[in-house]
C-alpha cells in the first residue's frame, strides 16, 4: 500500500523541481544547439538562457516568471494501491498544486474562462489536469508533472491520405514559422507532432509527444525515428533561431506519436514544449521508496501496443 | 567554430533622457535602473475605459512600464515574496497603448515580442517612448535577480494577483533587447524580414493541404476544396 502522505510530499517536491530544475536532456540539447548557432542575436538568447538555468537553481527561483500551467501524468503498475484510493489520490495531487504555488512561488495562472476566477493556487474547474495510465507489472505509481507553458505553441489540422508525407511537412513548416515569429512559442522548443487518433486524441498524442519523451529519445518504429531525424533537421533548416532572430536553432528535437484514425483521414497536432521544457517524475513504490528521475519513460511497448492481448509477460504468453 | 559577435550592452534609467534613447540601436542589449510598473489589460481597462485615477504618480515615479505578471506572493501581513519575472505578449494591448503613452508618460514599454512598426509610429514615436522586449523569453530568473525590493502593489483586491499594478526597484534588471528606436524601426520586423527571403527554399518539396480552412482570409467566396 502506497501512503498518501508520501504522495503528497513527493509531488510538493516534483512541483518545486519542475519549476526551477531544467531537465538535464533539455539543457544538454540546447548547448549543442549553442555550439552551432551563429546568428548574433539569436547566439546572446541562448546564453542568457543558459545563464537563467543556472541562476534559476542557485536561487531556487522559478526559471521563467509564467510558470505554466501546472498538469499531472500518473502512471501506475497492475499492483499498485493507493491508500485512500483514487480520490485520496486526486486530492492531494490538487493540494499539492496549490501549496507549490504558494511556496515555489509560481505564478497563479488558472483562471475561469468567462469570469477570470482566479484562486491564486492553480486550481479550478479541471485544473490541474490529471491523465492515467497504467503497466502490465509493478507495484509503484509514477507521478509526472509537466508545467507547460506558451499560448502560441500548439496546433490542429485535419489532412487526408493523399496529404501524404508532403503534406504533413507543409503544416509542421506553416506551424514552426507561425509559432516562430518574434519567438512567441520561446523556441528552440521540444516539437512534438501527433498523427492519427481522433482530434482530441490526436491532440493529447502530440502533447505527450512534446512532453514526456526526453532529447535524443526516438520512436520505437524505425521509419517514424527516421521522420523525426528528418523532421528536425527541416526545423533548424528554415533560418529562424530563438526569438525569431536570424539563426539556426528551432527545434531541440522532434518526436511523433501516432494513433490509428479514421481510414478517410489523417489528424495531425503540433506542440512546442518551450525554453522551459519543465518536467519532472517520481517513482513510488509499495515498499515506501521514492526515486527522482527527469525521463517519464511514458511510451513504452504496452503504451504502444497494437494487439487485442497483451501477451508480452510469460506467465500470460503461456495461457495464450 | 567562429563566435558571433557580442552586441552592444548599456545600463539605463527607468527615467531616461530624450538623449539616453536617441543614442540606443535596435538590437542592443539594455539594463535598467530604477522603478518599474506592471501593467497590462486590467490595468489599461481601469485607467482608460473606467477612468480611474492612476495610483501613482506617473511619470515622476517611472517612465517604465513592464508588461508582466510576477511569479509572487503576499502574505497576511502584505509581505511580498518575487520569484521569476517573466513579460507576456504585448501585441494584445495594441489598442490601449496610444492613451496609455499620452496618460502615464511613460517612455519604455517593456515586454514579450515587440508590437507592429505601425504602433511604433503612431504612438511611440510621438511620445518619445521605445520597446524594450525581454529575452528568450523565459529569463525569468534572470530577471528575477535584478529586481531589487517590490515596493507596492495597487488594485491586488480588484485585479489579482496576476494583472495587479506591481511597483518594483531595479538594479541592473536585464537583459533586455532594444527593439523599437525613437524613429519606430522594428527589429523583429527587420529580422523577420530576412528569415522570410528563406522560406521558399524550405517549402520546397511540400505542398498545401487538400482541404483549405474557411476564415483564413477575408473572402467568404472561398472554395475550400483545391
Ligand atoms: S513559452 Fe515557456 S519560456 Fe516562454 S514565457 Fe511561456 S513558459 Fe516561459
């Protein structure tokens, strides 16, 4: 049994390091795209960014003053219980929301849409958001918090078959420059791209895409690692760098997740995880340990899976 | 590998002088000194549409308005705790900016991504007032560090956290890139210029969808089918 208090505290400390820790993958990508980079004003951006990681932790300061919005990714092993159940489990996710805003400080961005109800604590009518999944094996739960930010980083279009490959190029370019212009979106950004699915599926594919694989992490079907090689490489290649400067750095990385859709069309989303491509994740497990770690690991084989059965484990793949 | 070169750094006033800003180019890098205010559409909609009386005397006070809504706190006593700093889009505020210029006097508007060469010129140029846009954009902490005491909030009952009027003391607070000058040159503008003479190389190979959206452009005759 998994204790609620530990859940708690652990997501109060994963809200703080989301906040203020910029993953190691993250800041390992950018300096390479530092190393490159010859635009002059997009070469000072990328510095002072650099600069801001490092004072972000040695202040323990949030690195950017919008702090996002702050979402939960909880993923569970077939074994895992959770005192007090889900709801315990909802609640305190909620509180610990509302504490890290105070205590970080972050800055308190929800708000009702029509009426600009603001709590001051990142809470409200579905908010936090709160996704689940779950693994064949295991008796801990992973808590990933993701605090995206950028209104002007995520789009939607319904293409066709005979869109084709050409045509997904065409709405990753239209979006990049879009969200490109005058650095809106705060590239170079993690892009994540969502294919197939329905729309809202689609949508939530792209968002995981962007949010919860790591720099350097590829599709486990070759032929879509491929695109994202390609895909990234057409990023950096359209001339525009951090702010909308003149450069050459766009994209850190460029992953793509697909779901089956309609055999008519081809759904596809676009997401920039920003200059603060902040996430964090813990591992619970039943004995009381916890783990920190920058890597949700969330697509995993299970996550991925295309059959009716999942016969990976032995003891299933005997009964099969 | 060759590095890029460095471009110029300066120190201003949050009270500059006509002079102080004549001799800034677009694309240098700035840091100021002195009190700075937030302000954004809350703000704009209480001064200019419910005509309020300003909180504070302005320009005296400062001359710098900052378009941003701190990561803060206050507590029951009023103590504010700042973390980051970050400026969100001004481009939103194009159509109080004019009144607001002419009302407060202020002479740098600080923010996210600049607003058109069209606004630079027909309310900041006749105001004596340049954009300062901050970088990255997310050189919160950065910022963070450069503010130096958070004086006053007004309107935090009425607006919230988020669109209060925050008054805070600089030192040194940067960077900032000048992006607009006294003539009303845009530097994004002129970059994003550049970036666009590119672009046909790079949709080469790739080709518009089969489905077009209705409401991209103004002509409600549009086939959407192609
Ligand atoms: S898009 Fe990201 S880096 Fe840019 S201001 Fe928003 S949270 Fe900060």
């Amino acid at each position: 049994m998994i204790s609620i208090d530990a859940i708690q505290k652990t997501a109060e400390t994963l809200m703080e390091k989301a906040a203020i820790e910029i993953p190691e993958d993250y800041l390992d990508g950018l300096k390479a795209a530092a190393d490159v980079e010859d635009g002059d004003l997009s070469s000072f951006v990328l510095q002072a960014m650099l600069e801001n990681y490092e004072a972000a932790k040695q202040d323990r300061r949030a690195m950017c003053g919008d702090t996002g919005c702050p979402r939960w990714y909880v993923k569970m092993g077939n074994e895992a219980r959770i005192e007090g159940g889900p709801i315990a489990l909802e609640t305190v996710l909620r509180r610990a929301t509302a504490n890290a805003t105070r205590n970080v400080p972050l800055r308190p961005n929800r708000v009702h849409p029509l009426w600009r109800t603001d709590h001051d604590n990142n809470v409200g009518i579905g908010a936090p958001e709160i996704e689940y999944a779950f693994e064949p094996e295991g008796d801990w739960i992973d808590l990933v918090t993701v605090h995206k930010g950028g209104l002007f980083g995520t789009d939607y279009r319904m293409l066709f078959p005979s869109d084709g490959i050409a045509g997904i190029k065409r709405f990753y370019l239209d979006s990049l420059v879009a969200f490109g212009k005058r650095g809106l979106a705060c590239q170079p950004a993690i892009i994540g791209i969502g294919l197939g699915g329905s729309k809202d599926a689609c949508m939530v594919l792209g968002k995981r895409a962007a949010c919860l694989r790591t720099v350097g992490n590829r599709n486990s079907d070759p032929r879509i690692a491929e695109m994202e090689r390609e895909f990234k490489e057409l990023g950096n290649s359209i001339g525009m760098g951090a702010m909308g400067f003149v450069g050459k750095s766009m994209v850190i990385d460029c992953h793509i997740e697909v779901g089956y859709c309609h055999t008519g069309g081809m759904q596809m989303s676009v997401h920039a995880f920003c200059l603060s491509s902040r996430r964090a994740v813990a591992r619970i497990h039943g004995d009381g340990r916890v783990e920190y770690r920058t890597d949700p690991n969330w697509f995993t084989d299970y996550q991925r899976r295309e059959t009716v059965e999942w016969n990976v484990l032995p003891s299933l793949s005997k009964s099969a | 590998m060759e590095r890029a070169s460095k471009p110029k750094q300066i120190r201003l006033s949050t009270k500059p002088t006509r002079e102080d800003l004549a001799a800034l180019k677009i694309g240098d890098i700035v840091y100021l000194d002195g009190l700075i205010y937030t302000g954004r559409e809350g703000v704009y909609m209480r001064v200019l549409e419910g005509k309020e009386p300003l909180p504070l005397s302005l320009p005296e006070e400062s001359a710098a308005n900052f378009h941003c809504s701190p990561a803060a706190t206050v507590d029951q006593d009023g103590n504010i705790t700042m973390g980051a700093v970050t400026a969100t889009a001004s481009f939103r505020f194009s159509k109080w900016i004019g009144d607001w210029l002419r009302i407060s006097g202020a002479m740098l508007i600080i923010g996210k991504g600049g607003m058109t060469s069209h606004d630079y010129k027909e309310h900041f140029v006749p105001n004596g007032a340049i954009y300062l846009t901050t970088v990255g954009y997310g050189t919160g902490a950065l910022l963070g560090r450069g503010i130096k005491r958070a004086r006053d909030i007004y309107w935090r009952k009425e607006l919230g956290l988020a669109q209060a009027m925050w008054l805070i003391g600089a030192e040194n607070m940067g960077p900032f890139i000048v992006e607009s000058d006294l003539e009303g040159n845009s530097l994004f503008e002129r970059e994003n210029a550049k970036v666009s003479a590119n672009l046909e190389r790079v949709y080469a190979g790739t080709k518009p969808a089969v489905l077009k959206r209705f409401g991209e452009t103004d002509d409600r005759s549009d086939e959407l089918i192609s």
